[in-house]
C-alpha cells in the first residue's frame, strides 16, 4: 500500500500479489514472509556472483570505512585500479573509460563522445533495443511502451533487428545471406544525412527477449557504419562480465573490435556503476569538463574490481558456458514437449523462452507468459519476462550456478508451464 502510495506509478513491479525481498544469499533470495526461491533472474542480469558474496562484500565494508565517497575532482586508488583493469580485460584497444551510475548514463556518454568525435549528429539504433530509462537512453529504445516521455530528442535513426524468430523479412537464416544487416546501408542513405556518428546496439537484446544476432551479423553492421563516418558502439550493459560464456564480452562471439563499449549492471554485483570505455583518440575527443559526483565512486569501485577479480579468478565465463549448455538442453527438452514454447534462444546463462498460441502463426502468449511467472514463483523460482509482446521468460541466473539448480529450475519450469496451461 504505501510503495503505491509513496513511488510512482510507473515503478512497475512483477505478480499480481508484488514479491516483497527481505534478503538473498548466494542464489536465493528470500521475502519477508521466509519463503526462499531460486534466482533466476539475478536483479535483471545484475547479480553476477551471487547475492552477499562475502569476497566482494568483505573489499566493499574495508573501503565504506577507510573512504566511502570523493567525487571525480579527487583522483583516487579504487577508480584508477578499476580502470586499468577494464583496459586490460577489454577487446581491442579500448582503454580509456569513463564512469558513471547506470548503463543508461554510460549509453549517454558514448553517444555524446561519438557526435563530438565524428562531428556528425545522426546516430543508428536497432528496433527491440533497450538502453535506458533517461530521455536520450529513451531515444535509443525500439520498444515502444519504454519510449512513453514525451519530447524525444532528434536524431536518432532506427534500423530493423536482427530478431531471425520474427524476421521482419519474412526470410530464414542463413538463406537470408543477412539482410537484415545489409540494410543498414539502405537505412543510412535513405534516413539520414548520408553519415552517421555511429551505431549504438546491444550485443543480445535483453529487454526485447533476448534476441541473439545471427554469425557474422556484427561484421557486415560495424563495417558499414564506419564506411559512412560513424562507430561501432557495442551495449554489454547485460551481456558483459562472463555473461555469455568462455569470454569477458559477448562481442568476442562476434569476433568484432568495437570503436567505443558500454558497460553494467553485472559488473558490480548489484552496486550501482556504468562505464563506457573506448580508445584514447576517441575519449579525448570529448569536448569541455566535466564532472561525475557518483562515478567512480570508491566504494562503487571496489565493489566492480572485486566482482571482476572473482570471476577471473574462478573462471566463472568457463561455468556460464558449461551451465548455460545444460540450461539450454534442458530447455529444448521442454520445447519437445510443452506447444507453446516457440522459441528458446540465448548465449550462455543469458537465456530467453519464447511463448506462444500456436508454433505456426506464432501468436505471442503474453497471457500465459504471466502466468508461467506466477506459478514458478509458487513452485520457487524467480524469472523475469521481456519482449515486444512480453511473451518471452528471461533467464540470467549468478555466474557461479551450479549443475544441480540449473536441473532444479528446469524440473520448475516444467512443472510451472504445466500448471499455467491447465488454468
């Protein structure tokens, strides 16, 4: 009663009956009432290593109490150690980073360096994409009930998706020979004022449904938004830090260097941070002063060194590749026998289901979609749900999941989809 009476409404929250969270712990997370469930959703892609993992929570309590707070006009330890350890984990040549509180700023930031490097003001986003709740961030979105905010800044040109589940072509991959890709160009001379900034997308679409570019996509994109002026701006505000397995970045799958890197929300374990890192000619580029009071905040900063040293460490992006496999064929198990799975779809332990009416027509489910998310919350697990049609369960358990939840959350699923057909 009082979070409608005191937030606005547009805090939107899951389940009919909201899930009231008391504490977590490692990769549960318990309400206030004592009943425990199995995060599979981890604060949307968040929690990389799981919820109070002391070897981070320890580093973040030194740091509270040796200094918890200087602005950027204070150089300090924790800011330079992150930064240097973000040079070295990046691809290419990134190696210059600039730190800010949320990947919706980091988003912002790499838009505004990229029109004051290439001195161009059009910039390239993808239909489905997500990039933040701010007005520019809003700009960048292909979804329309996140773009509900009033005046939208100009500028920004949309191209179509590479979502092959629902090719706005009509075509399948790989006799499409990419088109969706292709177009691009087409997008550029007919949209814009024949060059571009760049081209901000993320690397798999979270908020749209997870949607995976197919091979070689990224290759074709980048290598014509830089023939007409522009960057290659890769969002790894979800699918950084291990996320997509084997590698740090899922824009290595892609074997692409991007010009310019955004990056949070997993990079900190739920600390709020953003980053956006790219080479040193292009970060020098940004014109005037400026000042963050939050980025790169010592606390903040130990938390993201701590998370990253971890899942080095552990090799955590090796166990997200080997459970996401797992993950993956149990879920295709489930396509075989449950009809309205349409689709299952994702890269390591970033996984999307699809659900729909009928597998021919491929009517969206969004009813039965929020009825799977009820009946998994009372069979013990949490998911989350995304998509143009909210039809698709999102799935990001921490990195560090085991073998036996990951058979746990299928048997769960199973059993949820089960129950919210027969209702």
């Amino acid at each position: 009663r009082k979070h409608k009476e005191y937030l606005f409404n547009c805090v939107a929250t899951y389940y009919k009956d909201p899930l009231v969270l008391d504490h977590g712990k490692g990769q549960y997370l318990c309400d206030v009432e004592g009943n425990r469930y199995l995060d599979f959703l981890g604060g949307i892609v968040t929690i990389s290593v799981g919820h109070a993992n002391e070897r981070v929570n320890s580093k973040i309590k030194d740091q509270i109490d040796r200094l918890q707070h200087a602005s950027t006009l204070f150089p300090s330890e924790p800011i330079v150690a992150l930064a240097e350890k973000m040079a070295q984990i990046a691809p290419g040549k990134l190696q210059k980073s600039y730190f800010t509180n949320s990947g919706s700023e980091a988003n912002e930031v790499a838009v505004l360096t990229a029109r004051m490097h290439t001195g161009i003001y059009d910039l390239l986003a993808l239909r489905h994409g997500y990039s933040g709740h701010t007005q520019l961030a809003k700009s960048l979105t292909g979804l329309a009930t996140w773009r509900k905010a009033g005046i939208v800044p100009f500028g920004i040109i949309h191209a179509p998706g590479p979502y092959c589940y629902r090719c706005p072509y009509g075509l399948s991959y790989p006799s499409c020979d990419l088109h969706c890709a292709k177009d691009v160009e087409e997008v550029i001379k007919t949209s814009t004022g024949g060059a571009v900034a760049g081209l901000l997308a993320e690397t798999i679409q979270g908020l749209g449904g997870v949607v995976v570019p197919p091979p070689g996509y990224f290759k074709i994109v980048a290598n014509i938004v830089r023939n007409y002026g522009g960057l290659f701006i890769c969002d790894e505000v979800q699918t950084g830090f291990g996320r997509t397995g084997k590698r740090w970045f899922g824009i290595e799958h892609w074997e692409v260097e991007p010009d310019m890197m955004t990056c949070a929300k997993g990079m900190a374990n739920g600390v709020p941070i953003g980053c956006t890192i790219t080479r040193p000619e292009i970060a020098d580029s940004y014109k005037g002063l400026t000042i963050s009071t939050f980025g790169g905040n010592p606390v903040t900063s130990v938390a993201a060194k701590a998370t990253i040293d971890l899942i080095e460490e552990d090799r955590l992006m090796d166990n997200a590749e080997t459970a996401g496999k797992r993950f993956r064929e149990g879920l295709d198990d489930l396509k075989e026998k449950h009809a309205s799975i349409g689709d299952v779809r994702g890269m390591g332990l970033m996984v999307g289901v699809e659900l729909v009416k009928d597998r021919k027509t491929k009517e969206p489910a969004g009813d039965l979609t929020n009825k799977v998310l009820e009946r998994a919350r009372a069979n013990g697990l949490v998911i989350g749900k995304g998509g143009l049609y909210a039809n698709v369960l999102r799935m990001s358990p921490p990195l560090n999941i085991s073998a036996a939840d990951i058979d746990e959350a299928v048997s769960i699923l199973d059993k949820s989809l089960e129950e919210a057909a027969n209702e």
